[in-house]
C-alpha cells in the first residue's frame, strides 16, 4: 500500500479516537482509497469487454473528467476516460498501477484537486500529492507527457478559491520544472470581470461544468496536446 495512506490512516484512526465519538463522523472511511474499489474493477471489466484503444490519451482525476464527453471533444483522438468522481489526486497515485500503466498512453490529461480541497487540503498538500502522482507514472513511463489542468473554480466552492488560486500558482511553477509536464490554467477564464465563478460555464449545482466550460477546457487541452505531441498545425 501507499506509505501516505498508511500514514494518512493512521492519523486519522487517532483523530477519530479523539473526536469520532463527538462527531460521529469517521473520516478514515469516508477517504480511504479502496471505496474506489467498485469503479476500479468496473474499468478492468470493461476493457476485458472490449480492448482500450492502443497508443491513446489517458483523462484521468476526479468528476470533471468523469463527465467530459471525450468521444465527441475530441473526435479525431484516442481516448481513454478514467475518471472517477469525487475522487482526490492521491487516489489516482493510488490505482495507477490498474489505471494509468496498462493503457501505456501516448500522453495523459490530468485534472483532480478542487475535493482535495474541500476535504481541508492545504494548496501545498494539493502540490505534494501531483508530485507524488507523477513520480508513481514516472517509474514506469518516464517520458509520456502530463498535462495538467488547473484546480477550477466553482460558485459552489467559492470560499475555496484562495486556496485553489494558490495550489494553481504552486502547480504551474512545479511544472515549469519539467519539460515533460505542461499546466493548462483555465483558472482566470473561469472568472467574470469581478473575479467570481462564471455561472455561465457551471451546471445547475454550481459545481459542475456545462458543455460551455467543457468545450473552453478542450480548446486549450487540444492546443496543447497538438504541442506536446509534435503535431503540425493545422
């Protein structure tokens, strides 16, 4: 396992020793990794069903890519959705090895963090984590491209959004670093003119995007995909 779960469980059966009789509340359950268990097997059953497309481009994180219709964004690419929703980006590092390495992706398209900091992550824990996520891919594809988008901002979390601006800052400059690493910060698009979540780009829960705050996510996802990918533009 993990060495961060198994430091992550244990303080947290702690806090529950202290607290989980007042509160009632069990955190260790509630973000524990293998509640994904479910959805992990579902994408082994289904490529068992029907093989993933070779040499393709792996969307994986949280429920922004769960809900990202890649067949019709994206129809002059192989693609692979791997999301799965309200996971944190450590749950990624966590299942790589069952949904990251078997596809050997040409190149992978990132997006998680906005649960993890809902869940109390510091921007910090939030920049730790994505390095712990590529260090994992890097073991065994040391050279395919990360791309990874911005945390996104929401109406529904807008008390989030300092802490996301800053967890965007830490997550550009750590891929500056890396030639095989690219941001994509749809952050300040997402904004209105007085720096607030666009309701425009959001579904009716405020959280979640519509087909507009889609379709802005792959236009700059494409461009960059064109570019990592040496291919010509058109």
């Amino acid at each position: 396992m993990n060495t961060r779960f198994v430091d992550f469980r244990l303080r947290l059966v702690c806090g529950v020793l202290l607290l989980g009789t007042i509160t009632g509340v069990c955190f260790a359950e509630d973000r524990d990794p293998t509640r994904w268990e479910k959805a992990i097997k579902s994408f082994e059953k289904a490529d068992q069903q029907t093989l993933p497309p070779p040499n393709a481009i792996l969307f994986i994180g949280s429920s922004t890519i769960v809900g990202w219709d890649l067949k019709k964004c994206f129809p002059n690419r192989a693609t692979i959705n791997r999301g799965f929703g309200g996971s944190e980006i450590a749950d990624a590092t966590y299942y790589a090895e069952r949904v990251v390495f078997p596809y050997k992706p040409k190149a992978i398209v990132f997006y998680s963090g906005d649960n993890d900091i809902a869940n109390k992550n510091t921007a910090e824990q939030v920049l730790e984590d994505f390095k712990e996520f590529v260090s994992t891919v890097r073991k065994k594809l040391p050279d395919t491209p990360i791309i990874a988008l911005s945390v996104k901002p929401s109406i529904a979390r807008r008390k989030f959004l300092d802490t996301m601006r800053e967890a965007n800052r830490l997550l550009a400059e750590y891929c500056k670093s890396d030639p095989t690493l690219r941001f994509v910060d749809v952050f300040p698009e997402m904004l209105d003119a007085n720096g607030e979540p666009r309701a425009d780009l959001l579904r009716e829960d405020r959280l979640h995007m519509n087909d507009q705050g889609y379709a802005l996510f792959t236009a700059r996802v494409d461009a960059v995909l064109a570019e990592v990918l040496g291919e010509s533009k058109k």
